[in-house]
C-alpha cells in the first residue's frame, strides 16, 4: 500500500518505543556517548557517541521488554533530528555525552549549582564532590556553563589545612595512607550503618588515644580547617568526631554485625546535632559528660564584657547560639561603652568557647566562671614575662 504523504514518521509501534527509549535512555544515563574511560586523542582512535547509545538503548529495550525498530547509527541520528525538532534536544553538537535539558534546574540556577559544587571541592577539598564536578563540568561544555563561563557570584573562604586528594598527593610525592583513600567505603557503611574498624595513624593531642576503634560511621562533616568523621562507638557507646587525615586507610568491616539501618543512624545522628546545637565548636566530650547533658544538665553560665573596638562585631552575631544574651551598656552621651555577653553552655565546650574569645585579646574580659577567669590571669601573667624578657 503507497504511503500516504503527510504519515507521521512514528506511527509504526516499533519506531515510537525506539524513540521514547532514546528519551528514557539519556533521562537514565546522562552524559551517555562521553568516552570517559579512553582518552582517544593519544590512540588516533574515533569515538561515536552514538553507538554508545545504540547498545544503551538496545539494553534498555530488553530491561524493560519493549520491541523497537532498527537502531543503526543512521537511524538514530534521524531520531535525534526529530527530538531537535520539538525541542527536546538543543539545536547543538553533544560532544561530552547526550542528556535532556538541565533536569530540575534553570540554566540560571545549574550555573549557581555548579558554581557551589566547584567551591566545596575545591575549598574545603572534598574528593567526591571535585570529581563530580569535574564530570559534570566536561558534559557541560556544550551548554556554556563550563568553567570559563562560570562567574563565581558566590563563594566561601573556608578551606581545608591538610591534603584530601590522595592522587594529587601521589603525583606530588607528598602521600600518607589516611582514610581519605577509602572514602566511597565509608560513604556505604554510613548509609546502611554497617560497623567498621578504623585505625589511628596519628592522634597528636590525645595522649593515650587506643589505635584502633570499632565504630558506626554517622556522617562526614566539614568544620572549621577540616574533614571530621562522626561517629558512633561501638564498645563505650558514645559519640565522637575524629579528624579524617588523622586516621588510616587501613579499615576493616565488621562482618559479625550486621547493618542495623538507616533508621538507627538517624536516631543517632539527631542526638549528634542534639549535642552539637547545645555546645560550642565540634567537641562532643566525653561518655559520662553526654550521658548528662542528654539526661537534663543544665549546664555552665559563661559571661564575657567586650569592649568599644570588637563590641559591634559581637552584636551582629545575633544567632552565634540559640541561649545567648547580649546587654548593651552606653554612657551619657549614649556612646557605646561595652556589652556583655552571656549564654549556657555544657562544660564539654568550654575549652573550645574561650578560645574563641582569646582571640579578642584585651578587648574581650571574662567574667565567669571564676574557673577561667583564673586561668586567664595566669595567661597573661605568663604572657607578659615572656614578652618582659
């Protein structure tokens, strides 16, 4: 029978599921076509990207048991032309790998996306992140918001004091086993909460520390200069944060426990953030100071006078801690004199807040407790002498 001329190039059943499992195909697999694993400029060899998505999409026809037309290269290539058509595609070259526009994104908001992942992986030196970044930024090329086109709008200044990258550390000759090496490891036992064993390669401020611990993995966390494991002991039962760089690669599983679930690390993750929210810094104390600040502790009143130069600093912190209270003291003329400072903290904190107000120097006085108010006189007493002679 002749074809009628204004037929539609889809109406055979077989062509429209090779069409829509193209469409599924680049919504499962973006980037798909990339010759990520090759590089083909060194073999002479030529990539098409569209035979990587012919055996995707023949893949995926017998995953999801549906018949389709012939898929040559060819013919694919008149598929795509009538994806273009309708604007499922861009009227571009797909050089770094096919995907359908910006997935829940604008373009506006992808470019702030990509912009925040390339800062975390740059800064504060978070290995997955940088490689995600680096993938997402090749396959972007062709939509123009690649790294020379990204303007960072926004940015954060925090970043990691110690080496994260165990291959750039490799090319630098600058390698140490830490656990920075096993990363993905970790990232599963969290998830599952599966027990590991991790191992000390260095423990330089806690003399005594045992070599090794068997632990529940809660969560990675980027504080201050550096990357922080919580997590949950096995043994004493009690939270810590531990610095990654100071652990070794060396990690075993614990195969006589089993996983006890995502809803067990969420219960002990919300006492982490408890614990966290309360205190000051990243410090979690001890069993015996946790067991009594989460059974009601009050905790410590802490007070400190700044004065005329750091004062208005102090005031801007307006969410510094939930409990805090900041007096405002003016003279006559209503020109600010100092203001006090006060919150409710657990003794666990305590070191880690008044190191925050040494940095203060003589605009900042303490006030209580009496505990630190002495050992600040004695600071400066040896302050003074070493300065003296």
């Amino acid at each position: 029978m002749k074809k009628l001329p204004d037929a539609h190039p889809y109406q055979d059943r077989t062509a429209l599921n090779r069409l829509l499992l193209i469409i599924a195909v680049f919504i499962r697999q973006p980037g798909i076509g990339y010759p990520e694993e090759t590089n083909l400029s060194l073999t002479g060899e030529h990539h098409n990207a569209l035979a990587v998505v012919a055996t995707g999409l023949e893949q995926l026809s017998i995953d999801l048991g549906r018949e389709i037309a012939a898929s040559s290269v060819p013919t694919l290539r008149k598929d795509l032309e009538f994806l273009r058509k309708y604007g499922i595609i861009e009227e571009r070259m797909y050089r770094w790998g096919y995907y359908l526009g910006t997935g829940i994104f604008s373009h506006q908001e992808l470019q702030v996306a990509v912009q925040a992942l390339k800062d975390i992986g740059d800064r504060l030196g978070d290995p997955s992140v940088r490689d995600l970044y680096q993938k997402l930024e090749k396959r972007l090329r062709g939509l123009e918001l690649g790294e020379r086109d990204l303007y960072p709008v926004r940015s954060q200044l925090d970043r990691s004091i110690v080496h994260t990258n165990p291959d750039r550390m490799r090319e630098q000759k600058l390698y140490r086993e830490t656990l920075f090496d096993r990363l993905s490891e970790v990232e599963t036992a969290i998830v599952t909460g599966q027990g590991i064993e991790i191992y000390y390669a260095r423990a330089p401020y806690q003399t005594g520390t045992t070599q090794h611990l068997q632990v529940y993995p809660l969560q990675l966390i980027y504080h201050d200069v550096a990357w922080y494991l919580i997590c949950d002991l096995i043994d004493s039962k009690y939270l810590a944060a531990i610095r990654l760089d100071r652990l070794s690669s060396h990690l075993c599983q614990l195969t006589h426990l089993p996983p006890r679930g995502k809803s067990a690390q969420l219960d002990r993750l919300k006492i982490v953030n408890r614990l966290l929210q309360n205190g000051w810094g990243l410090s979690l104390g001890s069993q015996e100071q946790q067991l009594q600040e989460l059974n009601g502790d009050e905790g410590i009143e802490v007070k400190v006078r700044f004065f005329e130069k750091v004062a208005p600093f102090i005031q801007e912190g307006e969410k510094r801690h939930p409990r805090q209270k900041i007096v405002v003291k003016k003279n006559l003329n209503g020109k600010l004199e100092f203001i006090t400072y006060s919150t409710v903290l657990p003794e666990r904190s305590l070191p880690e807040f008044f190191r925050w107000v040494r940095r203060f120097g003589s605009q900042a006085l303490v006030l209580s407790p009496e505990k630190y108010v002495e050992e600040f006189r004695q600071e400066l007493r040896l302050l003074a002498d070493l300065y003296l002679n």
